[in-house]
C-alpha cells in the first residue's frame, strides 16, 4: 500500500504543474492495467457510510460523482436506484461498464469542473466519495460548488471523505477536509447534517464524514 501511495503522490505532483493537474487519474487507471490493487480507493465493496444512508431510502435518479471501478453506483443499482456514473478518466470507465455490464447503470465520461448542462437539478441523489479530498485545493471549491446544482427538488446531496481538524499539515492525496470547506459544499442547499467515525479497518487516527444535504425550496 505504501508504494500505491507513493505512485499516486508523484503522479499528483507531476500533473499538479500543468495544466490538466487531475490528468493522473486517467494515468494511474490505465497505467494499472486492469488490476486493481493498483486503485487504492477501490476494495470491491461499497462505502459503508453509502450503505448505512440509502438502506431504506426511496430510490429516484443518482449521479455518482467520480464512480471509479463502480463499487457505489452498482450498490445503488442494486437497491432500485436509476444511476448515472460517472469518470474523468475513460478508462476508469469503460474498466466500470465492463465489470459491471449485467448492470443498467449509464457510465459517462465527463469532467466535474465542466459538467453537462442537462444535469442540472435532476438528481435525487448526489453522491461524491472521496472525490474533492483528491483534487488539489486551487481548483477544489470550483469542483464542489457544481455538485448542488444537481440535485432535483426534494434531493439530497451526500459526501463523504476524511476530516481534517484545523491545524493539521498532511501531504496528499487526499487531503483530509476541514469543517469550514465541507459546510460551504452544499450551501445553497437548505438542511445539512454530519456524522463522523473511524471505521473498523482504519487506523485509529483517521477521521472520516458524511455530510447530507437537503433541497428544499420554498
């Protein structure tokens, strides 16, 4: 794990002097070559704070946000959820659709700092897991602040990621998120709610959230 770590490190670091400073995702995608364990975020299993919040949820139309190898979208998928996911790097992509091609889940190719307009208020669900804790900190609030203008009347927005406490230094990615950054990622969205925890497979110094948010207009 300590070598994926440091692969995805220098390949952040490369890109992060150019002008596409998220091209090392498309990089460490298909420099993996179809194995996965070189995806450090990818273990084959759902997130639990996912889990724990769409159990008994109604289902309606879900954006995964940066769905990766599709863990997520296939458990929304699974529970009645009509899903879009979707990727910055094509071959997280299509690596997705064809693990997953039993499923009716629509993988997209698309680029959260540039998203497609016809997204715009249609999703019951947005879900964004351990996204903006990977994207560099001078293009992350431009990257949160499209994720509310999907959510449909009614919606949620839900994110999760690692919680940093103020004062703490830590070299990413990811970099754990502060309080003050994840209350202005929904804040045009009405009711937020947070819950923190480490899971049982993190070192007890980790810190994670999941924050919800509400649409409620009036």
């Amino acid at each position: 794990m300590e070598d994926i770590r440091s692969r995805v490190k220098q390949m952040s670091d490369a890109a992060a002097s150019t002008s596409n400073p998220l091209s090392w995702f498309e990089e460490l995608y298909s420099s993996a070559q179809g194995d996965n364990n070189w995806i450090p975020w990818s273990d084959g299993s759902p997130n639990p704070f996912v889990v724990d919040w769409a159990i008994g949820k109604p289902p309606g139309r879900a954006l995964v946000v940066g769905c990766g190898l599709g863990e997520d979208a296939v458990f929304l998928d699974k529970i009645g959820w009509d899903v879009v996911a979707f990727d910055l790097s094509p071959t997280a992509v299509e690596w997705a659709k064809k693990r997953h091609e039993r499923t009716d889940i629509n993988w997209v190719v698309a680029d959260l700092l540039n998203p497609p307009e016809e997204w715009v208020s249609e999703f019951e669900l947005v879900l964004e897991v351990h996204i903006l804790q990977a994207i560099p900190e001078n293009i992350r609030h431009d990257a949160a602040s499209k994720l509310p203008h999907f959510v449909a009347k009614g919606g949620h927005l839900v994110c999760i990621g690692r919680f940093g406490e103020d004062g703490d230094a830590h070299e990413g990615p990811p970099w754990p998120l502060k309080q003050e950054f994840i209350e202005s990622i929904g804040r045009p969205l009405c009711q937020m709610s947070m819950v923190k925890a480490t899971l049982p497979d993190d070192d007890p110094s980790t810190t994670r959230y999941r924050a919800i948010w509400l649409r409620t207009d009036h």
